[in-house]
C-alpha cells in the first residue's frame, strides 16, 4: 500500500510535465508553421494581354486625377477609362480583342460601374452572350481588384470585355484594367488561416485557463463557477491590454506579450499541483471552448471560400447577406490609432472612438504583438473567435440550469449552424461578443440554486460582476437585455442574496468606470448612441441627454408616439407572414425545376428578413413558443419546460423594454438590440419543443438547420442570364479546410452531447 500512495503523485507528476512539455512543442510548431507559411510570397499577378478592338471616348488610364493607382508591378498593367478630356461629360464605348476565359475574370476597376447609364460587361463571342461586371460596391477614385467567377461552360471560350458610359452626369465614368490569371487554389491561404486560427485561440485562452487553474487550486470546485472566471479572464486580459496601450504603446507592447508567457509558465506550475477533482474541472470546460476555435474556423473558411482573404473587411460586408456598413472596422481602427500612439477625432466619418465600446480593441491588441501583415487579416481572425465565444456563454447558461448534455449538444448546434451565427460571427462587429458576455452573466442570475461555499459565492458573483462590465464594454444595445432581466427578476421575485447582488453591481461599475472616463475627458461627449437610439439625434450633439431628450418629445403627440410604438412592435413580431411566404416559393420554384434569377432573389429576400426582423430570424424555433402551452399540463413541466418559463420573461421584458426605449420608429432591428435576446430565444424554443417531444425538438432543429444550408450555401450563388457576375471562385484549399472544420465541430458537439452531467454542477 505505501508503494501505491508514493507511486500515484508521481506517474502523475510524470503525466503533468510531459503535458506541458507537448503543450510548449505545440506553440513552437505552430509558430514556426506561420512563419514558413508566410515566408513564400502570394501568387504573382499574371496580366491576360489585351489590346482596344473599339475605342471612342476611352482613353488610356482615363480617371479622375486624383484616382490611387495600383501599387508595385500592379502600377504597369494597362488600363482604360472614360474620364479623358470632358470629364464627367464624356461619353463612348469600348471592347478589347478577344482573350480565352478562365475560371474566373480579375481586373483592376476604378470609377462608378454601377452608375445609371455606365456598364461594364463580359460577352462571350461565339453567341453574343452576356454578363455584367457590376461589383457590390462602386470602387471610387481608387483602383481595386476585384474577381468574379465566369460560367463552367464559358471556360476556354473566346470572349472580350465592352464597355460603354452614356452618363454626363457627375460620378458617370468607369476605368478597368487589362484581364488578370490567376492559379490561386487556395491551398496557401488556407493553411495560413487554420495556423492563424489555432495560434490565437491558444493564445488567448492561456491567460484564460491559468487563471481558471489557480481558482480551481484554491479550492472552486464546480464547472460553472471555474467557467465563469476563464470567460471573465479573456475579457480582463482584453481590457488590461487597451488600457496599457493607452498609456503608453510599449507598455501595451510589453503587457501583451507577458500575459501568455506568464500564463503559460503558471499552467506549468500549477498543472501538477492540481488533484484529480480539479482536473476534471478543468477538463470538463475543454471541449465546449474547443468548439468555439472549431467554429471560429468553420465560420472564416466559409467566409473565404470564394477568395477575398486580400480584402477581409469587403468580403465579411457581402459575404453572406446584403451590403452590410463599415461597422467591423471601427475597432480596428481604434486598435490602429493606439498601436500608432495617436487617437485620431473623428475616428471614420463623423464616429468618436468614444462612441463604440472598446473591449474588442483590447481583445485585438492583446495579440497585436503576434500579428501578421496585413493586420486587417489578423483582426478578422481575432474578432471571429471573439464572436464564437458565445458559444460558451450559452453552454455556461444552460450547463447552470441543469439541461441534459444531449439537449445542449442539439441547442447550439441548431443556433451555430444558423445564418445569424454566420452573419455577425464573420462580420465582426462586437455583438456576438456582448452576447458571450450577457449568457454568463445570467448563468449566475438565473441558474439552479446550489448550496456553495462563502468563497466560491463571492468568486462566482465577483465573476457575474465583471461579466455584466465586459458585456456593455463590448456593445451598449447589451442594455436592453439586462433591463429585461432585471425586470424578470422582480417581477416573478427571483430574489437573489441582497449582499451578493451588491458586490455583482459594484464590481461591475469599479471595472465600467475608466470608460466612463475615457468618453467624457479624452474623446468627448461619448453619449451619440445614447441620443441616436433615445431621442433620434444622429449627428454629435453637446447637449446633455436628459435634455436631449426631452427636447425630442416636445412636439411629439401621444398618438405620434402610440404609432411609433407600433411600428416597432410590428418590427419584432411582424413579418412572418412575409418571410415563410418567401420560403414557400423558393420550395415551389425547387420543385418545379426553376434555378435562375426570381430564386436567387427570393432567397436573398428571405435573408434579408432573417438578417433584420425577430421572428423570421428564429424561423422553425419560432414554434417553440406555441409549445410552452403544452406546460399547462403537468405531464410536460420538465425541467426543460420549467427552464424555458423563466428565460421567457427575461426575453418579453427586453424586446418590450427595446420596443418601448427606440425613439425611432422602425429602428427595432436584430443588429440594433441585444444579440444575447436571439440567442436565448433560440434556447428557449428549442427547451419547450423538447419538453413537448424530444423527437419533435431533433426534427425542428434539423429543419431549422436545413433552411439555412438552403438560404446561406446552396442559394447564394449562380448565374441569372444578364445579370451580374457573382464575386470570386470555389478555392479548393478553403473548401477542404472547410470540411475538416465542419468535422471538428460535429465531433465536438457530439462530445458536449456526451459529457457527464455530474461534473456540471
């Protein structure tokens, strides 16, 4: 027996360094995996020569003077354009000699394509056929190079490129370059953003798990809580990192770079003093923080099949739904100004850097440090795991709430595999990480109630408290859900301890207070979103926003107001009607046999609704909440039933409270609220459909996922005859990395669903 006691510590001992040493020789590979892939430059621009067939009001590199020119050998390919001797006024036509198509047509384009009375066209010469070259967005006065895919059957086909401008109006003139090839499979970008990928995921949890370590050591003992403090941690090195780099950019430069080595050099130390119970702990958080790297991954290989790596910012604008604003980023520029030492006012357009929240700025430059040129591809790749993060907030809810492991495994996967996480996890604007944020904060307010010890309580509201901070210092509409909840919580007198609920709030506003700050003494006045969404102010208004708004309900009449209210009701609950209209003829069309254009529009109609309204984004979800009124039965007050009536208030009395708040009218869109709202909606129907019938719930998440592989994979792209050119090409490296993701996340889920529940609680 004394063998046995003195043998254990140590092939434990022996098990802990081998980890950590496998753990370091994984860093280093990966490292120096980056370095190799980075090494070899991208594939040269190969210019197709053309020459002009027919000119007349074309001239060479005919753009406004002051168009920015391509750079480097780009600089020499030929180009033309109708801005020559009459300016705007000018008018004419023009075709270059004839050239062999490709997979897909690159050229350099400047000026206004998409102006009335200019086009740009692709015909095929055989047959006269046609396709116009009309980008998404009008390149300006800077030539940018854009791809767009060509039909198979043009491949090896003669064909040429027309142009004609028949504006004299201002901004009626367009200029392209000569054809480029490209060989590009998509091999090198795609092992490039797999190492990315996993490089900042490790970085940014080891800071993360040795906190979560040393909490675990001095004596945590439940999931959640331990939960709880690693996601609390990412939000904390985050906002350590901004505010170091405001102070000085070395400093920023140092913190940065100390936080994982310290980290890591503590998991090594920790590691072997942890007992059996912690290591469970520890280990039980593993695979649902995994599958935020896995999905962070599947969503930026998705993003990217196309192509568009050069450019992230573009392809996340129109990638997956419509043209969507500059939104994603103003963090990125923030990151800039303080990496360069220098906030610049205005930051873009008329918008403050006191205006948005700056928690995903620090989350950025906490790994600026390990950054690869250009820094926009890092910040995506950044971002997006940020964003997939509330993958593990609404495990750590529901995990607190005490749903079987099979039904959490089926919840996220009917809300990952969802337009709306596609959307806003690759468009990294900072709402998704709000969410992450908000779902661990009500974890604490709305759990099971667990008998714990007085330490642990503290860590756990202590955690909620900063949780609650992080939340509104990633995105302000937060706001909303957290009235909604705490009206749920006195409405149906959810009381918890008055002393703990004390320290939640004062931890949280010791850590919201720097910010406040911030925006009223170095960039002030901070408040413009205030003013925009309570009292419809748009622009910068020095007055104080009691007044504000105040002064934007003078004039207002009770019936104004009632019909406003309305209206933005009608935003939330309305339009289904209209979206499963859409669905229907896009099945009808299907099914008889039609693939063309009224499809593709349709299908980018119903998007469109999903993207904007409530209802048609929850789709098939939606049905869960006829559901809940099978709980007048006793028979179906389960634990997921009863669990679904308390996230329903918590839903009502946001959407009420943001409906009631928005002063104008029709502004009750998803991205302007709380995404914490959709996600818990998307949780709760899917609760009450379980409750009802598990088999019901599995056939409504599976059409709940089949809806949207039809509206955001199979219909997102083709060919309407005369239309335009849809943007870029299937790169066959993105594609595979793309499987292998998709792989790794059903494993995971599968995983999550078989987890042990006892270690949860």
């Amino acid at each position: 027996m004394q063998v046995s006691t003195k043998s254990a510590p140590a092939r434990n001992l022996r098990t802990s360094k081998r980890t950590n040493l496998v753990l370091i020789a994984a860093l280093v590979f990966l490292a120096v995996c980056i370095a190799f892939a980075l090494r070899r430059p991208p594939t040269d621009l190969q210019p197709i020569s053309v020459k002009p067939a027919q000119s007349e009001g074309f001239c060479s590199n005919g753009v406004f003077p002051s168009t920015t020119a391509p750079s480097g050998r780009s600089a020499s390919i030929p180009r033309w354009g109708s801005y020559c001797n009459g300016g705007d006024q000018n008018t004419g036509s023009f075709s270059t000699s004839p050239f062999r198509a490709s997979r897909a047509l690159r050229l350099y384009l400047a000026g206004y394509p998409s102006h009335a009375g200019v086009n740009l066209q692709i015909e095929k010469i055989s047959d006269g056929s046609q396709f116009e070259i009309r980008p998404s967005r009008d390149p300006n006065q800077h030539w940018t190079l854009f791809e767009f895919a060509l039909p198979a059957s043009w491949q090896g086909a003669a064909v040429r490129l027309v142009a004609r401008d028949q504006s004299t109006e201002s901004g009626g003139w367009v200029a392209f370059s000569e054809p480029i090839r490209t060989n590009d499979s998509g091999f090198r970008s795609a092992a490039v953003l797999f190492l990315m990928t996993a490089l900042y995921c490790v970085l940014i949890l080891l800071p993360a798990f040795a906190v979560c370590g040393c909490v675990v050591y001095k004596g945590i003992r439940t999931t959640l809580t331990a939960g709880l403090v690693l996601l609390a941690t990412i939000g904390a090195s985050g906002y350590v990192s901004f505010w170091s780099y405001f102070l000085s950019r070395r400093l920023g430069h140092a913190v940065a770079i100390a936080l994982p080595v310290a980290a890591l050099l503590l998991i090594i130390w920790i590691t072997p003093k942890l007992d059996f119970d912690a290591r469970k702990i520890v280990q039980s958080l593993i695979p649902p923080v995994a599958l935020c790297g896995a999905a962070t991954l599947l969503v930026l290989s998705s993003g990217f099949l196309y192509g568009g790596m050069n450019d992230p910012f573009e392809t996340a604008a129109e990638r997956f739904s419509h043209r969507l604003p500059n939104d994603n980023t103003l963090p990125f520029l923030l990151a800039e100004a303080l990496r360069d030492g220098h906030i610049v006012t205005p930051m873009s357009g008329t918008w403050l850097s006191s205006d948005r929240p700056p928690l995903q700025t620090g989350i950025v430059l906490s790994q600026y440090p390990f950054a690869v040129r250009p820094r926009d591809r890092s910040y995506t790749v950044i971002s997006a795991f940020a964003q997939s993060l509330w993958i593990f907030g609404l495990w750590l809810l529901l995990t607190a709430c005490s749903i079987r492991r099979k039904l959490i495994a089926l919840v996220l996967a009917t809300c990952l595999f969802s337009g709306f996480a596609f959307i806003n996890g690759f468009f990294v604007w900072p709402k998704l990480l709000a969410a992450a944020f908000t779902l661990g904060l009500f974890a604490v307010l709305f759990g099971d109630r667990v008998v714990l010890g007085r330490g642990e309580q503290i860590v756990r509201f202590v955690a909620g408290g900063a949780l609650l901070a992080f939340a509104m210092l990633s995105h302000g509409g937060t706001i909303f859900a957290i009235i909604g909840a705490a009206a749920a919580i006195i409405v149906f007198r959810k009381w918890l301890p008055l002393k703990r609920l004390a320290l939640l709030v004062a931890v949280s506003a010791a850590i919201y207070f720097p910010w406040m700050l911030y925006q009223k003494f170095v960039d002030p006045p901070g408040d413009r979103l205030v003013k925009m969404h309570l009292a419809g102010v748009m622009g910068i208004d020095p007055r104080p926003v009691p007044q504000v708004i105040l002064s934007a309900f003078e004039n207002l009449t009770l019936q104004q107001w009632l019909q406003n209210k309305r209206f933005n009701l009608d935003q939330i609950v309305g339009h289904g009607a209209e979206y499963w209209g859409s669905v229907g003829a896009i099945t009808k069309d299907l099914l008889t046999g039609s693939h063309g254009g009224a499809v593709l529009q349709t299908a980018a109609n119903a998007r469109a609704m999903m993207f904007f309204f409530f209802v048609p984004c929850l789709a098939f979800v939606s049905l869960g909440f006829l559901a809940l009124v099978a709980g007048l039965k006793k028979q179906f007050r389960t634990k997921e039933w009863r669990t679904a009536a308390v996230l329903l208030p918590v839903i009502v009395f946001s959407l009420a409270n943001w409906c009631l708040l928005m002063f104008i009218p029709g502004l009750t869109v998803n991205h302007a609220g709380a995404y914490a709202v959709n996600l818990l909606a998307f949780a709760a129907g899917m609760l009450a459909l379980w409750a009802l019938s598990p088999r019901l719930a599995v056939i409504i998440g599976v059409l709940q996922i089949g809806i949207n592989v039809l509206l955001y994979v199979a219909l997102m792209r083709g060919f309407a005859p005369g239309g335009p050119l849809p943007v870029g090409y299937l790169r066959s490296g993105m594609l595979l990395l793309c499987l292998a993701a998709l792989g790794i996340v059903l494993y995971l889920v599968f995983l999550i669903g078989k987890q042990r529940s006892e270690v949860t609680f």
